[in-house]
C-alpha cells in the first residue's frame, strides 16, 4: 500500500481523533489532529500498512524518540497491573 497523499493523511489523523481523542497516544498532550502526526505502532520498517488499527497519534516529541523501535516496552502492562483475566490490580472480586 503506498503511503497516502496529504489530503488523506488529514483524514486519517480526522479518524484517529475520533477513535482516540485528540492527544497523544504515548504522553496524552492535547492536540488538534493537524497539530499531531501519524505514527505506526508497530514501524513501518517491519511492517508496510496505512490500515488505521496498525496507527495512532503521536506528538512530533514522541514520534521522533519512538523512532524506529518496536513498542513492546509501551504495550506491555506494567507489572501488577492486571491479575489473571485482565481484571485490575486492587479491584474487587466479582
Ligand atoms: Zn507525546
């Protein structure tokens, strides 16, 4: 898939404000979608897609330290914050 022209690239930073709210996905600053860029979770170095559940926004600041890594170290709970079936540290049995 080539990578899409700047026309829809807005759109797509539209979309990925609607979905996630118009902040940086890894800090959570505020932003206006055109203020924010498109980052591909996973890098496109390893990965080749415009599909939007492979992007998020990023602020400029966090997409260039992000760089070119994978995000596991992101991804990846801290420990002790889910027990077994994803329920939250500290929250009541059911
Ligand atoms: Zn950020």
């Amino acid at each position: 898939m080539s990578a899409p022209n700047a026309r829809r690239r807005r759109e797509i930073r539209a979309e990925l404000a609607e979905r996630d709210g118009a902040r940086c996905w890894y800090c959570a600053t505020p932003a206006g979608p055109d203020a924010l860029t498109i980052d591909h979770l996973i890098p496109q170095s390893r990965l080749r897609t415009w599909l939007l559940a492979a992007l998020v926004l990023a602020c400029a600041p966090c997409n260039e330290a992000k760089a070119d890594t994978l995000p596991q170290a992101l991804l990846r709970p801290a420990p002790g914050r889910f027990g077994p079936g994803l329920v939250p540290a500290g929250a009541p049995a059911a």
